[in-house]
C-alpha cells in the first residue's frame, strides 16, 4: 500500500509539473515527423498480464514495427526530435499515465516484450512478474547507454539475450527480494541525476 501510494502521488505530481514540458514535446513530435504523439507497445505486466505502455514516439512512424524491436546505434529510424528525446529520456515520460492507471510503478523491473520474456526460466517469470513494473531500476541506470552498447556488438540481438538480458533479470530478483520505499527514493534520485548530470557531460564532451 505504501509503494502504491507513493507511485500515484508521485506520479499525479509528475504529470502535473511536467505538464507543460509534455504539450510542447506532443506539439513537435508531429512537427517534425508525420504520424501519432504516441508510441503504444504490447509489454508484460504483473502476472503475466499484458498491457499497452505509453511512450512518446521517437521514430518515423510505422517504422518501429517493421524493424527490429532493439534500437541499436544511430538508428536510421529515430528522428530528430526523437534523438533529442531519448537521450534525455523524456520519450519514458509519458509512463507515468502508466503508473496511475497501474501498469506500471515508478520503479521496478522494466516492462519486457514477449518476444524475450521467454527467454526468462519459470522460476525467473514467476518472481519478476510477481511486481508492476517499473519506469527505472537499477538494470535501467546500469544499461543506460544500451543502444551504442549494442551497436558493438556483432550480432545485437544474440548479445542482448546471452549477455545483457541476464544481468538485468538479476537486477530484477535482487530489486523483488529487497525492495522498499526508501530503496525505490534512491533509485528515483539516482535516475534523476544519472539523466541530468549524465547527459550534461555527453553534451559538453
């Protein structure tokens, strides 16, 4: 109950604050490609359940579904506005109608497609699946530069399956077997300051 609460207050707030920073980035989005404000992708919530997650789009439109579902480097897909956006990370932003609808949290494991949750053992589904997931965690700061991560990588996918994606599900079951409210505080702040901090210094280098 306590995280709950949390997770709609903090997220109401959110919503309401950023406001102004959502309808300026949902009025250049279409500016600067054809096509919808959103970006609506099939993930797997709590208990398997399937849920549609909000993300504001970053790439030409009817692009996403027709290439890989991992951005790798300079994807020839992303736009401008959309470049801008991920490396900010404010294309996530809109995950917060998420959180007060109860898809989602504001931390916990993040959300997978079903094309890899099924690389996940049962035992690992069933208690990575057991929370809502997450806007941020530790595997989220960890990963935070997944897309040039992979693009070194011969072959993206196989690299993601054998060598990130079971880093993050440890992630995932260590944050289910120990998390807490002051736990989810840190790693709030520590995604704030890994987002701002972060990309002032990739910006000045």
């Amino acid at each position: 109950m306590v995280k709950r609460t949390l997770d709609i207050v903090c997220a109401a707030i959110g919503l309401m604050v950023l406001g102004p920073l959502l309808l300026v980035v949902a009025a250049l989005i279409p500016l600067d490609s054809a096509g919808p404000v959103f970006f609506r992708q099939e993930r797997v919530g709590q208990f398997g359940r399937r849920f549609r997650i909000h993300k504001f789009r970053t790439m030409r439109h009817g692009t996403a579904a027709a290439g890989p579902s991992l951005t790798v480097g300079a994807d020839s897909r992303v736009t401008k506005v959309g470049s801008f956006l991920r490396r900010y990370k404010i294309d996530e932003l809109p995950q917060l109608i998420d959180v007060v609808r109860g898809d989602m949290s504001l931390v916990g494991p993040r959300p997978e497609v079903p094309e890899y949750i099924a690389y996940y053992s049962e035992s690992e589904r069933a208690a990575v699946l057991s929370v809502r997931p997450g806007i941020t965690d530790l595997a989220s700061l960890e990963f935070r530069d997944e897309s040039s991560l992979l693009a070194a990588a011969p072959d993206p996918q196989r690299f993601y399956v054998e060598e990130v994606l079971p880093v993050k599900i440890r992630y995932y079951l260590e944050y289910v077997a120990s998390h807490s409210a002051i736990g989810d505080i840190r790693i709030i702040l520590a995604t704030i300051y890994k987002v701002t901090v972060g990309a002032y210094h990739r910006r000045k280098n």
